[in-house]
C-alpha cells in the first residue's frame, strides 16, 4: 500500500510538473498521457484543463496536444467530466473545422477524427445534463459537408461523426436505451460464442445467420424503443428497415454497432468482437464494414496485443478483401484493406510487419480484372496520410518524470502531509474573523485578521500571538489559516505545521520533532534533513490548554544554530494570562541585530459585529435549513433566527463569538416555542450550554433507538433508556471531567490504549464495555486515533462546573444554616469546592457565578458553605453580594474576588492570605484580627506578613547559596565547590568542583536544569544540575565574580565583577556578547527586569545603573545613598534597600 501511494503521488508531481513546464512537445504529452486512467479526479480535471486551455489558445494545429486531449476524455472516470468542459471542446474543435478544412484535408481529418471520438464519449454516457450543452445545428452542417468531400477518408469519418452527433442523448431516458439495449441489439439474442481469439470460423455461415438472427433481434427491439414504428409493420421490410435505421431522425444502427465494437476492443473482450463483425443486423453495411476494417487495422498495428491477435487481425483484413460472401465488393473498402495493410507492414514490429507482407503479396491476383487493377494502383500510390489510431505506446525517454525525480525524496512526503491536511473537512461555518493590535486597543483599529496574519508569514517577525476569549474561533482561524498556507505551498517553501499543544507530550522541548513523528510520514533521517535545511510556519493552537507557563519559543531554541528555523503562530485564551504576558512570547533569537517590535506581534479576535452574526446565521440555515425541534413547523429563516437574537434581551451581546451563536441557534427554537413575548426570555451562557448537551443526546438517543442494533447493544440500550439515557450521558461527561482535572490538571487530550490502560482510571469512560461505549459515542467527545478530547475547551469547563453546581442535583449541599450547620451540610472537604482551586480558572468561576444566579438554592448552599469554611476549609468567589453579611472566621486563603461587595461585612478573625481584593467593596467592612498576608489589592503594594513565618531549617557556613526554581533543593557554596541536596534534610546529592578560588556567586536557571556559579578566579561556570558536568566555563573579567543572574528566558546570563564591568552570555552557547561599563566602584549585585529587556546593577558605593538588555545602552544612572550589595527587580520598579525606586 505504502509502495503504491508513492506512485500516485509521483504521478500526481508528473502532473503538476506538466501544468507548470513552458514548452509541451511530443514526448512530455506522450508521457503525461499514460496517466490520466490512474489520477483521481482532482488532478485528472487540472489536466483536462490544461489540455483543452493549451490547445485553445494554440496559434497552429498541434496533432499531438490534439491526439493527446481526446484520450484524455476517453479515459475520464464516472463524473469527472463536466457539461462545460465539453462545450469548450465542443466550440474549439467546431472553430478550428471551420477554418481549416478548407486548408489542408489532413488537419481537417485529424478534427474530425477528434470530434467523433469525443461524440463516443459523449454517446456512452460519461457526461451529465448535455441536453443543455449539445449545439447540434452548427455542428450537423459543418459534418454535412465534409460528409461531400472527394476524400474517402474523411468522408467516412465525418459520416461517423455526423452519427455519433446524432445519438448524443437529449434526455436520460434516450441514454439509457442507447446504453443498455441499441448496442446490444446486434448481439440479441444469439448467443456469444466464448472463444479466446478472433475466429474464421465463421466467415462462411455468417451470410446464412443473417437473416434469423434480424429477426429475432428486431423483436426484441420493438419492445425496448418506445412509441418507435413496428419494424414489422413496416413496408420497407427487414433488410430495408435494417439500412435505414430503427431510430427517428436518422440515425444508423451501424454507429451503434461500432461502438459496441470498440467497447468490446478496449475491454479485451475480442471472441466476443468476432461475434458481432458477422451476426450484427448491419454487418452487411458500407459504413459499418469500413469501420470494422479500420478497427482491424488498429489491433494489429497495436503492440499491446500478442502477435497472434496481431497475426488474426491482419488474416480477417486479407479475408474481407478475398471472400465477396462477406460483403458485396466495394472499389472504396477494398481500396481501404489494401491501404489498412500498407500501414501493418510500415509497423516497428518486424514479426507482424513479414506476416502482413506475405498476405498482401497473397492478394495481388484475387477477384477479376478490375480488382487486380484496383490493387496495382493502390499499391503503386501514395500510402494514406491518415494512420491508424492506436494505444501510446510508452515514450522513448520521460523528461516531466526525470525532473521530478530530481526533487529531494522528502518533497513526496511533504506532499503527502500537504494532500492529508487539505482532504481535512474544511469547517463550513467559517466567517473571516477581525481583530486589534492588543487588549487595550480600542475597536477603532480593527484589521481584518488573515490579512494581518499573512503578513507575518512574510515578514520578518518570528512570533505571532493570537488572543481571544473562549470560544472566539482561534482554533478555526488556526486551521483556516493552515489550509491558506497549504494552498499556496510552493516547493521548498515554508512549510505549514499545525501543532495541537494539548496533544504534544511536553511542547515546550522539541515540539516540531515530536509533531512530525506524530504524522508518520517521514523517517528519522528526513525529520533532520527538515531540521537543517528548511524552514516552518508552526501555528501553536491551544497554549493555555496545555497548561504551559514557558516561552516555547526560548525553551525550542528555535532559529538557533543547528536547530528548527520556524515562525510561531501561537493561540491563547486572554483570560489565561496575566498583565505582563508578553515574556512569556517574546522571540530570543538573533535580537541583536533586530529590534525586537519587529519580531514579536500580536492580536485579539474581537466579537462578531451584528453583520458578521448575520452571516454566520446565513451560513447555518445553509448548512442545516432549520433547528426547529417541531418538524411541524416551517423552517426557520436567517430573519427569523436574526429577529429572536435582537429581541431576547442581551442575548446578541452574549452571542458575539462564533462557538456561543451556534450554541445559541441550537437552543433558539425551543427556548421561544412556548414563550410570548420575547423580553422575558433570559438566556445565558450556561442556560445555553445546558440545552446544547440536553439536545445533543436527545438526537443520539432518538439514533439509537431507530438504528439496527445487535442483540447486546440493544439490551444495553434499553437498560440505559431505563435509567435516564440524557442524565447517564450528563453524569458520564462530568465524571471525565472531573477526572481530567483531578489526574491531568485539566490538560484536555486523552490518550487511551486499552490493552495497556484497561486497569487505570481512564477504563471507566474509554474501555470496551458496550454501555460506555454506546455513550462516549453519544458525548461530545472528539478521536483522534487513541486520543479523545471534547469538541471545545469551554464543554470541559462547563461540565466540570457541573461537578461542583449540578442544576439535576440540587441537594448535594444543605441549604440549613445556623447553629446546627455541622450536621446539615456536607464536609467541604469533600466537595468539589475543595478538590480543586478554580481561582485560576476563570471560565469555570463564570459558569458557577451564573449558576448561582440562575438557582437561588445553590447561592443558598454557598452561603452555607462560607459559614461551614469557619470550621473546615476554604471556598472561592461565586458572585454573591456578601454586603452586612457575617464572615467572622471564614478561611478564603488564594480566593478570587475582585469587584465582590462587602461593605459592612463582619470579617473579623478572617483568613483572607493570597486573596485578590482588587476593586472590591470594602466601606465599613470589619477586618480586624485577619490574616492578610499576600492579599492584593490591583495595582496597591502586596501586604506581606512576616510575624508569623516559621524557622524550617538553617545553614551554617559559605558565603552564598540559591534555591532551585522547584524550591525543593539548595545550591550553597563551601570554598571552591558548590554543593546541590534537599533543601529540608540538607543531604548532597551532587558537588560542583573546578573553581580555583572561593565561590562568590550562584544563580539557578529558570528551569533549574543548570547553574551558573561565579568565584573570585574570574571565571564563571554553567553546570547541569543532573550531571554534575561543567557546560561551559566563561573567561572575561579581570577581578573576582560578584553577581550572576540567568534571563527570564534561561538563554542569557548576565555577570558582574569588581573589575567594574557588567557582561553578559549565550547561556547556550559560552558566547560573549555585551560588555557595559559605566560603574565607578566594584559591582557588587547584578539583576535582569522580569521582561527580560532591563539589565539593574549596583556597585559598592554609591552607583545603581540600568541598561537595556539588547543593546548595552546606558538607560538610568542613579546616585543612592546607603545603598546595600544586592539588587532586584520587580515589574515596576527596582529595589537595593533602603532604596525602592520606579521605573
């Protein structure tokens, strides 16, 4: 299968390379042409066009691109061919008839020839709705007088044609008589002899069948041709009837008959051929034995066939010309044998050409004096101009197929990956997105976003991030723009790589490399000749769902040396991010020499304005003419679903983003089927979640029910009937939700093997019972081989606030308040409010804030559940005005709730550490003796406690040290060595030695997979934590190593030295790359900004300077008094106490 996939594809680049080329001779056409039967109908059609668009515009007649169009419609498969196609070659044979048969007979008969071989096609059906296209007046009196000519050659052949215009069907019904009964009427019923080759045997008994044979074959004609004359009734007789043709408006039996001729030749099918050159009702006929002869002719001039048919073919020729029994003697058929035989003996094959030599010899002394005479002339002259058609024989040499060879074999995969995307179901509601520069841009700068995007690919950007809310279409404009790119690929270009980061084990290493294997279509050889020689547009979908909180730009050292050269396209979520997001996005590579505004960009999908709503609700009633739950009822209209969006109050402000709208049409005809008046209807975000899941299994039961099911299936359907299908099905969804967030921190991608996993959690919602797989195929789950996701990220989401607020569920908290509140209500500590921490979720947090709105009972159970809180755990905000409410004791530690009210709250003895106050309502709120430690309130100083911290463990000795980044090991410095253990048991898992003085300075990479450590030697040294080896020494300073400090990317380190100099490394690669000097006094401490642009470093008196990380330049120079030796800095400021200074 792989070996055969390879040839399509190669055939497919011959294609190609044929489309592009300039000059089309005779051989590239030859070579292109033994393709067509093996093309699918994609390429078989860009051919086609090719073909017919190169001989339209040709100045000159080119026989070969002619020859070569009509085996191209000859070979077509079922629906390849178009009405309009065949007009156009309709229109350019008719136009080049016209002008030249009055030119050149030759030219003329090649058209001609065309023009009936395309007529044969026409007739066999291959082309639909031609009574629309056929323009047969024009056409008739242009064959009418060709049919006139002195040229026996052509005459014939345009009389073909003229037939062939003829039978072209008006209608289905005439096609399918013409199809299955008229080219079987001389074969009737007279029984096929089932013989192997083409047969004498029957030459002398032909005459005599003759006439049995019409007249049973007549009989069965007069009941397959409706409303024709009885040919019985008829006074022209049999014979008569037989000449004159049993079908209206002139049309002959013998063309009928010689297509199915031709049919039985290209199907190999040549007993049954012989058959009907003798018994058909017309073999008797001029036209049909000339047209015999010239088949005869083919076949032995045609090399696909042994040399005993060749051999039969040519004897029959010689015979037709003998034997008068056959047929009555004719000048003008005998003229034409003689002349088919000149051609079998000019054929190439030496065998086939002696044989035809000797028949011909064999000829010269039959029949009478006139006949010996006919042959001495026809002998004497010129051979005919117009040779025999025959199958191309394969060409001498094959310059498409030697240039496409010369494409590096990864090409082909390539172009395998390019076709499998592109065959990919192209989303059809899709409506071209808009978009801003950033989050605080005001709608006033919107661009239209693929236009944006496109840009960036040509650009010289690296990294392109698209924000949006859920919901907001980034991954369809992700995949739309992937199937732009592809479209326009072009070899050796950039190539389109759609990564789904929840789908990649780790993305934030290697993450291209790991996609390609994931494809299974390139070796491990190719994945690193891409690595090397080419270049990627990698568009990143889905970065907040796989949890990440790295730079995957940095951390895939994209654009170094030596590895991926790609752009980024990268989706996230806004609400996943927080203000200072850009480092997290920023490219790394080759900044030096480029601004970095120039390498990083970024966008925000704005909702949908009223005429893009518009338009996605056109594109909807398209796709599925009406959502209406009531087949009574007519359809629903764009007007319709347009008016109940205004009317329903908020509801088409809710409904700005394309996933929420068609929520949205889902719900609209059952939510407004029993309602009025249209403002009291309220939907909200979760109301229409909580219909789509209802309707969505709704519709899969009603399918199951009416499905043939087996025996087993429909007794696990029925049981599951009896249960409550749609609430099994809810609970089912929500318990993987659950699970998903409990065992993969709610990473979204599944994978599943079930003989490896059949014992793990995941058995319960993906193994093979038939009940949890007749409702997992009920979900709202996508596969992707073993991987299974649900349809969006929001679905996840809305089912795991389910978990935790099920309307179908109302009792699973007591609503009881008071004194006896512990018996009533359920621990906390098993609920889901207090499995998982959905501060930082703020999806989920807004499906329960409306679901307290929506159920009274559940704001009831919170309440409950903040005086419980006081005894037993924490809970988090759910939108509640809490204002007079008593709160004394309530445990909220890491709460979000931003903009709640409080104002005259009791909130006496309170935990609120790490709780975010910002914008809340606080008036005459009581506060004291709360914990406030870590609590923000916006852009206010964080409120820090320190009374309280507890001594865990102390160290004694070395002059410095460095916590990990997972806070669980220390590096500390003991002399010349640095030693790295447990932070709490203090035992040494590794020690660094090589420094040939004391160790004066540590630093920790973000990652923590290395250490870069600085000593009065001069020298700095970056390790790997994991191996202890020493990565890189680094040489430059003149005087001892005060300060190190890794970038926020980890791909910088930036030194300080009492030599008075600041420098800074590729942490990668050892390489220098920034001296700044400008400090007075040692340099004691040294620091980078959070973003990664600011360099802060502060000397022993009285100098604090800031520089910018890219460029060296100097920003702030500052003279502080009392300054202490260490620096660093925040988002907004930098700080060397006593010192706090903004930036």
């Amino acid at each position: 299968m792989e070996e055969q996939q390879k040839l399509r594809e190669l055939n497919i680049r011959v294609v190609e390379e044929f489309v592009t080329v300039g000059l089309k001779n005779s051989e590239k056409i030859a070579e292109v042409i033994l393709l067509g039967p093996f093309l699918g109908q994609e390429y078989y059609r860009k051919l086609l066009n090719c073909f017919i668009g190169e001989f339209e515009a040709a100045k000159l007649l080119d026989t070969d691109l002619l020859q070569g169009l009509v085996r191209l419609v000859q070979c077509a498969g079922p629906v390849y061919l178009q009405p309009d196609d065949i007009v156009r070659i309709l229109v350019v044979l008719r136009t080049r008839l016209q002008d030249t048969h009055q030119q050149t007979t030759k030219h003329t008969y090649y058209l001609t020839l065309a023009l009936s071989r395309v007529l044969d096609v026409m007739v066999e059906g291959k082309v639909q709705d031609l009574s629309r296209v056929v323009d047969h007046e024009p056409l008739s009196a242009l064959l009418g007088q060709l049919m006139e000519s002195s040229d026996l050659y052509l005459k014939h052949q345009a009389s073909y044609a003229h037939q062939g215009l003829l039978h072209v069907p008006n209608d289905e019904t005439r096609r399918q008589f013409v199809l299955r009964h008229a080219g079987n009427i001389a074969m009737g019923l007279l029984g096929v002899a089932s013989v192997c080759k083409l047969d004498l045997s029957g030459l002398s008994e032909g005459a005599e069948k003759l006439q049995d044979a019409t007249a049973s074959v007549l009989k069965l004609g007069t009941k397959v041709v409706g409303g024709a004359q009885s040919l019985y009734e008829s006074s022209q007789g049999i014979a008569a009837s037989v000449r004159g043709g049993i079908f209206s408006g002139g049309r002959l039996l013998w063309y009928t008959a010689l297509c199915e001729a031709r049919e039985h030749i290209q199907n190999g099918r040549l007993s049954d051929f012989n058959h009907l050159i003798f018994e058909a009702p017309c073999s008797g006929d001029l036209e049909f034995q000339w047209g015999v002869c010239q088949l005869l002719g083919e076949i032995a001039t045609d090399l696909q066939w042994e040399f005993s048919t060749h051999q039969h073919a040519a004897e029959l020729l010689a015979e037709f010309y003998r034997n008068d029994t056959i047929c009555d003697s004719n000048k003008e058929l005998d003229s034409w044998v003689l002349q088919i035989l000149r051609q079998v003996v000019a054929s190439p094959d030496a065998a086939i050409s002696s044989h035809a030599q000797l028949l011909l010899q064999g000829l010269d002394k039959k029949g009478d004096i006139g006949k010996q005479a006919l042959y001495r002339d026809v002998m004497s002259g010129i051979m005919s101009p117009y040779p025999l058609q025959t199958h191309p024989s394969a060409p001498l040499s094959s310059p498409l197929l030697t240039r496409v060879q010369g494409i590096p074999n990864v090409e082909y995969d390539l172009h395998r990956l390019r076709m499998q995307r592109l065959k990919e179901p192209e989303n059809a509601l899709y409506v071209p997105p808009q978009a801003k520069p950033t989050l605080q841009s005001s709608d006033d700068s919107l661009f239209p976003l693929m236009e944006k995007a496109l840009e960036f690919v040509t650009g010289s950007g690296q990294v392109f991030l698209l924000l949006g809310d859920s919901g907001g279409g980034k991954s369809t404009f992700n995949l739309q723009l992937e199937r732009t790119l592809w479209k326009g690929y072009k070899r050796g270009g950039a190539i389109p790589l759609h990564i789904n980061l929840p789908a990649i084990d780790n993305p934030q290493q290697d993450m291209i490399t790991k996609q390609l294997q994931q494809l299974h279509l390139f070796s491990e050889v190719q994945i690193q000749e891409l690595r090397q020689s080419r270049q990627f547009i990698v568009i990143c979908d889905g970065y907040d769902e796989s949890q990440l909180k790295k730079n995957i730009y940095a951390s895939n050292f994209l654009n170094q040396p030596g590895q991926w050269k790609a752009k980024l396209v990268i989706s996230c979520r806004s609400q996943y991010l927080g203000s200072d997001y850009r480092s997290r996005f920023q490219p790394t590579g080759d900044r030096y020499q480029q601004p970095m505004a120039d390498l990083f960009q970024e966008a925000v999908i704005t909702s949908f304005s009223r005429s893009q709503i518009e338009q996605y609700v056109k594109q909807s009633v398209q796709k599925v003419p009406s959502y209406a739950v009531d087949t009574s009822q007519p359809s629903w209209m764009v007007a319709d679903y347009m008016e109940k969006l205004s009317k329903i109050p908020e509801l088409i402000e809710l409904v700005a983003n394309p996933f929420l709208l068609t929520l949205a049409l889902k719900a609209l005809p059952k939510a407004v089927r029993s309602a009025q008046d249209l403002s009291t209807i309220r939907l909200t975000r979760v109301s229409l979640y909580d219909s789509y899941i209802e309707q969505w299994l709704y519709t899969d039961k009603l399918r199951l029910e009416d499905s043939t099911l087996s025996t087993e299936t429909r007794v696990a359907l029925d049981e599951l009937l009896d249960a409550d299908f749609i609430q099994v099905g809810v609970n089912l969804q929500k318990d993987l939700a659950a699970a998903i967030f409990k065992h993969q921190e709610g990473t979204p991608v599944v994978q599943y093997v079930h003989h490896y996993e059949k014992l793990s959690w995941k058995a319960a919602f993906f193994s093979t019972d038939t009940k949890i797989t007749m409702l997992r195929e009920s979900s709202l789950l996508t596969r992707s081989g073993n991987q299974y996701r649900f349809i969006h990220r929001s679905i996840l989401e809305y089912l795991y606030s389910r978990v935790i607020s099920d309307p179908s569920e109302p009792f699973q908290l007591s609503a009881h308040t008071g004194s006896g509140i512990s018996k009533s209500i359920e621990t906390l500590a098993n609920h889901p409010l207090n499995q998982k921490s959905i501060v930082d979720e703020p999806s989920i947090l807004q499906f329960v804030v409306e679901r307290t709105e929506l159920d009274p009972l559940f704001k009831t159970v919170l309440l409950a559940a903040v005086e419980e809180s006081k005894l037993d755990a924490r809970v988090i905000r759910a939108g509640v005005r809490f204002n007079g409410a008593d709160l004394r004791g309530s445990r909220i530690p890491g709460a979000d709730i931003r903009g709640g009210q409080f104002d005259s709250a009791d909130m006496q003895g309170a935990d609120l550490s790490d709780v975010s106050l910002a914008k809340t309502w606080l008036r005459q709120a009581n506060l004291s003796d709360t914990k406030m430690t870590g609590v923000q309130f916006g852009s206010k100083t964080i409120v820090y406690e320190t009374a309280t911290w507890t001594k865990i463990v102390s160290y004694i000795g070395g002059y410095t040290l460095a916590i990990s980044p997972t806070t669980q090991e220390l590096a500390k410095a003991q002399d010349d060595d640095v030693e790295i253990g447990d932070i709490l048991t203090g035992d040494i898992r590794i020690v660094l030695p090589g420094h040939r003085g004391s160790v004066a300075c540590i630093s920790y990479s973000p990652d923590g997979e290395t250490i870069a450590t600085g000593a009065i030697d001069n020298t700095i040294r970056i390790w790997s934590t994991s191996s202890r080896d020493t990565l890189h020494v680094l040489r430059g300073h003149t005087n001892l190593i005060s300060g190190v400090a890794f970038s926020p990317t980890g791909l910088q380190l930036v030194s300080c030295s009492f030599d008075k100099t600041v420098r800074t490394w590729n942490a990668q690669t050892g390489k220098p790359l920034l001296i700044l000097e400008g400090h007075d006094d040692p340099i004691r401490s040294v620091a980078f900004s959070p973003d990664g642009r600011q360099i802060a470093s502060v000397d022993e008196h009285s100098g604090l300077r800031l520089w910018d990380a890219h460029t060296g330049i100097l920003n702030v120079n500052l003279l502080v008094m009392f300054p202490r030796f260490t620096v660093w800095c925040t988002r907004r400021m930098v700080t060397s106490l006593p010192h706090v200074l903004k930036k």
